[in-house]
C-alpha cells in the first residue's frame, strides 16, 4: 500500500490586539481600534500552514507610513510545535526591516499529517509597532497595515501568496484655555483668577487624550501670587498635580486630560500696596501639551496656547480752581491759598480724570454743586 496527502493552501489572520496606552481604550476586539500619536500597538498574526513538508514559511509585513516597527515575539510555533525538516526545534525567524517592509522568515517547517486543522497547525506572531509623528498620522485617518504569507512545499511549486491587513485609527487631543479676572482692584486688593483649560477635540471628531499638560503664568512684579491658593479641578473633582510656585507666578503638570475632560484652575494674587493708580498690567499664561504620557520620542507636540488678562487700579479724579472772574477778591478774606468769590463772580473749575488703559463700557462724570452755586458752562479741554 501506499498513501499520497493533499494540502489545503495555507492562510494569515491579523488583528491589533493591545495598545500601550489605557487612555485611548483599544484592547481585542475595539472598532475601531483607536491609537495616539507616540502610541505602540500589537498585532497577532495566526500563520495557518499545511500539513506537509514545506521548504520556505515566509511572512512579509508592510507598515503603513505613520507607523514603524518596534518588535517582534513568536508565541508558539504550534501547540504541540513543528519542527524543522531535520525534525529540530523551529527557533526564531531572521527579520530584516526595509523601509516600511519588515519580514519574518521561518525557513523549512515540517507540519506532521493528523487529519485535523487545529492549533498544532498555526504558528502565532505578535508584531508591535509604534504611530509615529508624520504627516499621514492625523486625526481621523485609517493606516492599514498589510501582511502575505507565501509558503513553498517541498518538490512542489510555491502556493499562491496569501494576503491579510489590519486597520487602526488615529485620534488626537485639540485644547481650548481662557483666563479671566477683575478688570479693577484696588492698590493691596486682591485678585481672583480663574483658567478653564477643555480638551475638545479637533472639529471633525476623533479626539484623543491630551498628556503632559503644562499650564504657566508668570505675574509682572507689581501683583504677587498668594501661594497657598492655587486649586486645580476636572469637573467636580480636585486633583493635585505637579505644582511649583512662589511670589512670581506658577507652573503645574497635569498628566493627561481625558476627551471632553474640563480642567479649572483657580488662584489669588495681590496688587502691590505702592501701585501709583492708574496703572494696568498684563500677564500672559501658557499651556502647552503632547499626545502621549511622558518623554515618548514619538510623540507629537502641540502649539503653545497662551491667554493673557490685564488688570488695572482705579482711574483718579482731580479737581482744582483755575480762575475767577474777578481778581480782586483773592484769597485772604478767610483761609490763606482757598479762593474767594464774591456774589456774582463766576468761578472755573478743572477736572482732570485719568483713565486705566483697560476697556470701558462707560465713563461719567457727575458734578454736584453745592448750595449757593448755579452751573454756567462746561467745555472739554482736551482727550488723552
């Protein structure tokens, strides 16, 4: 007797099936799978071979651009595992990265004839690879990873490549940030400010999380942080970042900042008691942010967000007696340096305002005249 097998062809599954960053919340089965900018993700591939002699297992990887290779683990090589056609242990396959193009070759396989396709007929490799900051790594695009296989029995022409691919989404962090507080305080007043810092997303969707947040304000000399009084909130909730201040202003780190996630910060500083008034000042606070937890060489950094907020001491009012209508009467009836007036005689007042350089819904002057004075006349003498 004599006995002759026939093979079915071989074929590849792949699928992505962990990431290595929790915030964006692709595990097994998430579709779409979603990934940040700098985040490494880890692909199966289940290498189902024939059972026969075969001279050359070979699987080639293309990488989309937007995403590297980084390595590579053979889980098993069968359970229990084939061998080589010298009935040897399979060892790890050579790899060589070109380009985009990353291969696995495992050599001769010796697959053994049960009858049965089964797990003693698939060779499980995982492949992790990194999205990297390119220009196709962009919120909202599909990178495809694509996979062939092409094995070569023994004495016999190569089986028809097979193919596989595999798609991943990318999703990215957009942040909004205001700063506002008083427009006036009085000179040793208080300040109040507050800083809505909200991770909205880009405007067509598939936002990510924001990492490394990295919010400044440094006051100018005149105002002085009450250190003690900055507080840090994400919705209701506090949270105690990373947080470095003193008389001068402050910076804070907040380790990520979730999709839709709203960061407050609120904090109090004091205008110096020796501020001439009017004055005003301005500060410029920043936050800065990435895509990815901590100093990843593939992340993307975003452009610096600055807000600033000028606050000024109240405007002054200065009233004085410039003339009379008669010279005579002087200033020695009653109090030395007080003018006097006489019955009839008209008496020019000027009144100097000066304005903080702030914007202003409405400046009004009221001028109540005491008993004895009746208004003759007003002009403007001059605007700035």
């Amino acid at each position: 007797s004599d006995d002759h097998a026939v093979a079915t062809v071989p074929f590849i599954e792949k699928r992505p099936i962990a990431s290595s960053i929790a915030e964006t919340d692709s595990t097994d089965g998430s579709t779409p799978f979603a990934l940040t900018v700098g985040e490494e993700v880890t692909f199966q591939y289940d290498i189902y071979l024939p059972e026969i002699d075969m001279d050359s297992v070979v699987v080639t990887d293309t990488l989309p651009v937007g995403m590297q290779y980084v390595s590579f683990n053979v889980v098993n090589f069968g359970v229990p595992a084939m061998t080589d056609l010298g009935n040897n242990p399979l060892t790890n396959p050579d790899v060589p990265v070109a380009s985009q193009s990353v291969t696995f070759d495992f050599g001769d396989v010796q697959n053994l004839f049960d009858g049965t396709i089964g797990p003693d007929d698939i060779i499980v490799l995982e492949v992790t690879a990194v999205i990297v900051d390119a220009p196709a790594a962009v919120a909202g695009a599909t990178l495809t990873n694509n996979v062939d296989l092409a094995v070569a029995p023994t004495a016999e022409p190569p089986f028809t490549v097979r193919e596989s691919s595999a798609d991943v989404m990318i999703v990215e962090p957009l942040l909004t940030f205001d700063k506002t507080g008083p427009l006036v305080v009085e000179p040793g007043g208080t300040i109040d400010y507050e800083m809505t810092i909200e991770n909205v997303g880009p405007p067509a969707g598939n936002a990510g999380p924001a990492f490394d947040v990295v919010i400044e304000d440094v006051l100018p000399a005149e105002i002085t942080l009450d250190t003690g009084t900055v507080q840090f909130f994400i919705g209701a909730t506090e949270v105690f970042p990373t947080l470095t201040q003193s008389g001068g202003g402050f910076t804070a780190t907040i380790p990520v900042l979730d999709v839709n996630e709203v960061l407050t910060v609120t904090y109090q500083a004091t205008m110096g008691a020796g501020v001439d008034a009017p004055e005003s000042f301005i500060n410029t606070a920043t936050v800065n942010y990435d895509s990815a937890p901590g100093d990843n060489p593939n992340e993307r950094d975003y452009p610096e967000l600055e807000d600033d907020h000028r606050v000024a001491t109240p405007p002054l009012l200065d009233k004085t007696i410039i003339a009379t209508g008669q010279n005579q009467t002087g200033d020695g009836a009653h109090t030395p340096g007080q003018e006097d007036a006489s019955i009839g005689e008209t008496i020019t007042y000027q009144l100097e305002i000066t304005l903080p350089e702030i914007a202003m819904d409405d400046v009004t002057l009221t001028d109540t005249l005491e008993t004895g004075l009746a208004f003759v006349s007003a002009d403007i003498v001059s605007v700035s």
